[in-house]
C-alpha cells in the first residue's frame, strides 16, 4: 500500500489492519458498511476513479452479502469492500460521490436486490417491467433454470414536455445489421434535448451462468461476453483466475494473448473506421477498410485456426502456438497492411464532404467524460489519460510500451483519428513482439483457486479497460464472476455527447462509440 | 477525388468464387414452403435480420457477407430495414427473454409465405448459454425455422450458403 492512500484513508479507518488477503490481484480493503461513503469521498477527493462497483452473495460462506468498489488512479486499483449483516438489504449508495455508480447501483438493486440508500433513481435496470419483482438472478436462493413468467409493468421514462417537443423511439431492433437496444429522443424538430437509452434486451445471465460451469469451461463463457471483444474478454478472466490461484502464464503465452490482443484491437478499429465513414455515406471508405479487415480475418483463420480467434487464450496460457511460418505471414501482412491504411488514411484527411460531418460533431467534453469515468478509446478523445497497458502493464507491455494517442475536442473525428493511431501502433506493437518473441511453453497447468480466495483483473480490450473479479466458493467452484465491460460506463456518455446534435446524426455518433450492447447487459 | 480513383482502380475486383457447400453446416427442417413458391424466392431474396441475444460475434460475420471479398448482393441477397418487404427473417443468438416480444412481432409483421433461417449455435440450441430464466435457447423454441446454419460464428461463406440452401438454390455436397 503507498503511503498516499494510508494517508489518505488515515482519517477514515486503519487501512493496514483492514487488508483482505484473500483477495488477489488488487489491493482489497474490507471497511465498515457506514465507511463506504466517506471513503469515497476521500479516494473522489484525491482524483480516483471509481472503475466498478458490484455485489455478491456470500451466503454459500454463512455470510450476508458484499457490496464492492474498484477504485483506480494511475498505476493502482483498489478494491474496497463492505460486508452486509445477514438479512440486511440496504448499503449506502455511491452515486452522490460517482456518477458511474449509478448504472453499477440500478444493477445490483435490479439483480442482487439490495437497495442503495438514497439513490435518486431505482427504475429497474436490465431487467424489464414484465419480470416478476422480486426475481433477483444474482441471489443463491434464485433457481435460474426456472421460467420467471411475466407479469403487467411499466417503465417511466424521462419526458421532455412544451410546445412543439416531440418523441422518437427506436429499437430494440434496427434497421442494420446491429445489436438490440431502445433509444429515446425527446427533439424539437431535429435537434435533441435529451435521449435516453434503455438496454437490457440481450442480457442471458451470464454472470449466474458461470457460476454454473468449472473454472475451466468457463473461459469459453467469458469469450462470448461480446464477441467483438473475445480475446480480451477471455484474457481478462483467466488473469483474474490466474490471479486468484497464483499462477503465471509461461512468456511465450503472454506474448501470444497480447499478439491476439492488437490484432483484435487493428481488426474491430478497422472495421468502425469504415462504418463510420459509411455513415456520413462516404461508401467507398467502408469497402476498403473492410477489404483490409477481411485479410487480417482470413490470416487469423490461417495461424489461429478462428477468424475471431475465440477460444485461443485458456487458464495459465494459450492453445495455439506461432510457428516460424506464421511469424513470417504475419510480418508480411502488417507490411501489406500498413501499406494500404496509410493510402486510405491520405484519403480520409482529404476529404472535406467527410470533415464537414465528423468535426464538432458528438462532443463528448473533457469534464463529462471524467465525471462518467469514461474509459478506452472514448476517453483518450476526450482528454483522459487512460490505458491499462500503459498504467499497469503486464508482460510484454512492460517492455514493448504503447503509445496510445490522446486528445481532447472529444468529437466523432477525435474518436476517429485516436482509433487511426491505434492501428499504426498495434502494427508497430505485433511487430516489436515478434520479434522479442521468447522461446518456451505457451502454456502451464493452472490450479483451481483455493477456497474464498478471489481474483481481479484488467486488461485493455479495444474498446477499453476490462475488469474480471472471480470468487471461489467454500467448494472451490466458481461461486461469483464479475464482468466490467467498459461499455457498462461508456455507454454513459452517449447520452451526454448526443446533447444539441440532430437526430439524423445519432447513427453517425453511435457508430463513432461503437460500445457494446451484449457486454453492458451481460 | 483523383486518390479515390487511383485507389478503385488499383484495388480492382477482389471478390472471391464461394466455396461449395458442406452439408455438415446447415441443417435443413422439412418442406417449409410449397414447391412454387420456392420456385420464386430462388430469384432475389430479400432478408430481415434480427439480433435476438447474440454476443454480436455472428454480426461480424454477418456484416463481412456484404463485403466485396464475399459479396451477397451478386446472389440476389440484400438486407432490408422492414419487415414488411422481407422474405426470409434472419436470427442470430439464443433468444433472450427479453428479445422474445420483439422477435415475434418482427416475425409477425413479415408478409407470408416467409421463411426463417436461425444462424450460430446459439441460434439452435442457446449455445454456451443454454436454456435460463434470461436465455430461451433456440431460435425454434419460439417461432418455427426453416433452417439452421451452424458454427460459433459461421463464417461468411458458410452463412451465404446456409441461405442458399434453404431457399433450395444450391445442392448440398454430399
């Protein structure tokens, strides 16, 4: 622990006393239920993020429930944890301190049934008005093989009210090809006043369903929390269960996830570069990326055997090696590649029908985007300094640093061009780890974590940061996994950057923060 | 301007000839519709497509079917905003609970005869998130499929052969 945080907690509880060891990963602190506020506000004071907040039912143990807070600034993470009483519901709420708890808080009140005391919205959230109300999924008590039924409800949604103010709903399905989920505008021709998103609608319990599966299944569950995002996804959960039962991935395995990591990150930029040009109907440039795309899609399927590479990365390591051959195809790719982007790139800074609609368009202010959290690439375009691989950096990042870009009008463009520099830097990066690429296993035995310990992770997905957490239950089985897809605090800032644009540019906004509707709803 | 020529030009025509179609990645369901009207949708065929819970990994593979490398337009294929336009509804993802309305008024709102093609795994038996109070497994568990094309995702070929079998335009290599 630094001495800035015992000093900073100093007045609020003796931080030493209170570390957890049970927990790993991070630096945990259990804390008095009636010292979650206050120290809160002294971690807000000192400029820490709050990253994640959850709950868990530690019945399994004899015990009431948790509720937790991941806590970030700079290099360091810190879990805060309060233990509820048995049968005691209620715990203090965080959303005066942080607006990111607020969605964290309707979860656990929608999904774990405690009650945040002095929330100032308790709508469900996630789960729909037809669920019965006392369906809490995440509870032990809650059989989730049993059909729930429906029940009559309604959802109050916020409403603009005055002359000539109107209301356009849309979703949950659209007109493309994309995930599910309720928009609603409150316009006045086509300016918007406000717009309030409704998710939800593809939540399949993924969390209670781990807790279903063997540690070692369960990577498989964690690579489809949103597929766009499967290898850090599965990253992130066998860090947190390496975490947990203390074992380390060879090198040659680390090397291998983050060679995955950046050619997911290249794959996803490239494909939402085109789709966004698309959407300001600059046709050509969603066909060329997609050509680009398509290539480092059907090299995937040629090394990794996945044009995703789902299922590549398992507990204490990968199943796929990089052979010589592979070292040499990727090489030449990224050659072809850089090649091709850097023509296109030339075109896109061209093009002034294009600038026209991406300038000025969904700003996203730095200050909002610090008072939401709000991380990855949306955050870099909005003046935050935000990376994982860069603030805690894990092997090889420790040695192959990135150098992620960052700027603040917080516009589509910004946006658009932070993801552009993050494609040049992934190809410099695969590049530098091919060639430091050690000798070695690509993977070791990996225990199951001893009983009640708990494992926490980060990884820096594309879209952004991604926490794990993963509790052993007193059977050493999985008894809680905690997914943070950063979607789940990005999402935020959509309604915030949408502010005064037109309705007609939503799609083009949307687009530019292409976050993930299958990772928020879990 | 000139750039964007200069790029066309260099990039020429990149799509590729389509794979023949294994039989081991669709599962075909019955005589789903009368032989004339299978007779016409051979022609173009026009798709409503519907996330029902995917983890968005089949729309990946879903969006590349419309790239140049693959190319589904030359099928006749196109993706529709409406429902009421579609022939043939396209659904990804075991069906979550709360997707369940939405798709089957989708459905419902497509003008008969249609077909119903379901796509993933999920899409057939709910997948790695099998049958819960938040996921209703398969696509038919709720409205009647016409055909399934399999694959965690299915890759872009597979899937514009998966459609092109299901409307009986292709043979399946035995």
């Amino acid at each position: 622990m630094t001495d800035d945080l015992k000093k900073l907690l100093g007045n609020i509880i003796d931080a030493e006393k209170s570390i957890d060891n049970s927990q790993r990963g991070a630096l945990a602190l259990n804390i008095p239920a009636d010292l979650f506020a206050p120290a809160a506000k002294a971690l807000k004071g000192a400029g820490w993020r709050l990253a994640a907040e959850w709950a868990v039912d530690e019945s399994p143990f004899g015990r009431g429930y948790g509720v937790m807070a991941a806590y970030n600034k700079e290099s360091d993470y810190l879990i805060i944890k309060i233990a509820l009483p048995k049968g005691e519901a209620a715990f203090p709420t965080l959303t005066r301190k942080y607006t990111a708890a607020y969605r964290f808080e309707r979860q656990i009140n929608s999904l774990m049934g405690l009650v945040p005391a002095g929330h100032p919205d308790l709508r469900p959230w996630i789960k729909h008005e037809d669920w019965p109300q006392d369906a809490y999924p995440l509870r032990k008590t809650f059989d989730p093989e049993k059909d729930l039924g429906r029940v009559e409800g309604s959802y109050k949604w916020i409403r603009a009210e005055g002359e000539g103010i109107f209301e356009v709903p849309v979703g949950p399905v659209h007109a493309g090809v994309i995930e599910p989920g309720h928009f609603r505008f409150q316009s006045v021709g086509e300016d918007i006043i406000n717009l309030e998103t409704r998710f939800g609608y593809v939540h399949k319990g993924i969390e209670k369903r781990f807790e279903s599966l063997g540690w070692f299944e369960a990577p498989r569950l964690a690579g489809r929390v949103s597929g766009d995002t499967t290898v850090a996804h599965a990253v992130a959960f066998c860090r947190a269960l390496e975490a947990a039962s203390m074992c380390v991935a060879p090198k040659r395995a680390q090397w291998i996830r983050a060679i995955l990591l950046e050619r997911e990150r290249i794959a996803n930029h490239l494909g939402d570069i085109g789709a966004i040009c698309n959407d300001t109907a600059f046709t050509f440039m969603l066909y060329q990326m997609a050509i680009l795309r398509e290539k480092v899609l059907k090299n995937n399927f040629k090394i990794f055997g996945h044009r995703l590479t789902m299922d590549r990365v398992v507990p204490g390591g990968v199943n796929v090696d990089i052979t010589k051959e592979a070292v040499k195809t990727m090489e030449d790719e990224l050659q072809g590649l850089a090649n091709e982007f850097e023509r296109l790139i030339r075109i896109y800074e061209d093009n002034s029908s294009l600038e026209d609609r991406v300038y000025g368009t969904g700003v996203l202010t730095p200050e909002t985007a610090k008072e939401i959290g709000a991380v990855g690439f949306v955050g870099r375009s909005s003046g935050q300094r935000c990376d994982a691989r860069v603030q805690s950096p894990w092997p090889p990042y420790d040695e192959i640093p990135p150098n992620p870009p960052f700027l603040t009008s917080g516009d589509v463009h910004a946006r658009t061009w932070v993801r552009i520099e993050e494609v040049r830097d992934s190809i410099r990066l695969i590049r530098g780890m091919l060639d430091t690429l050690p000798e070695g296993f690509i993977r070791v035995d990996c225990p199951a974590p001893l009983p009640g310990t708990s494992g926490f992770s980060v990884v820096e997905g594309w879209r952004g940061e991604i926490i794990h957490w993963v509790q052993a239950g007193p059977d050493g089985g999985i008894n809680r996994v905690m997914v943070r897809d950063p979607s789940s605090v990005n999402w935020l800032s959509i309604e915030q950057a949408i502010k005064g644009n037109i309705v007609p540019d939503f799609p083009l906004c949307n687009k530019s923060f292409n976050q993930s509707y299958s990772g928020h709803d879990l | 301007m000139l750039r964007i020529l200069h790029q066309i030009f260099r990039t020429g025509i990149v799509t590729e000839k389509l794979p023949p179609a294994e039989e081991a990645k669709v599962t075909l369901k019955g005589a789903a519709l009368e032989e004339e009207v299978m007779r016409r949708f051979r022609r173009s065929i026009t798709i409503r497509f519907v996330d029902a819970g995917s983890c968005n990994a089949c729309e990946l593979e879903l969006q590349a079917v419309t790239n140049p490398v693959y190319d589904c337009e030359r099928f006749g294929m196109h993706f529709t905003a409406s429902p009421r336009f579609a022939d043939m509804l396209l659904v990804t993802g075991p069906v979550s609970r709360n997707m369940e309305i939405a798709l089957k008024r989708t459905h419902n709102a497509m003008p008969t005869p249609k077909l119903v093609v379901a796509m993933g795994d999920c899409a057939h038996d709910g997948g790695m998130f099998g049958r819960s109070y938040a996921s209703l497994g398969g696509v038919g568990n709720i409205i009647p499929v016409d055909a399934y094309i399999h694959g965690c995702p299915p890759t872009p070929s597979d899937i514009i052969n998966g459609i092109l079998m299901a409307i009986g335009r292709i043979e399946v290599k035995k």
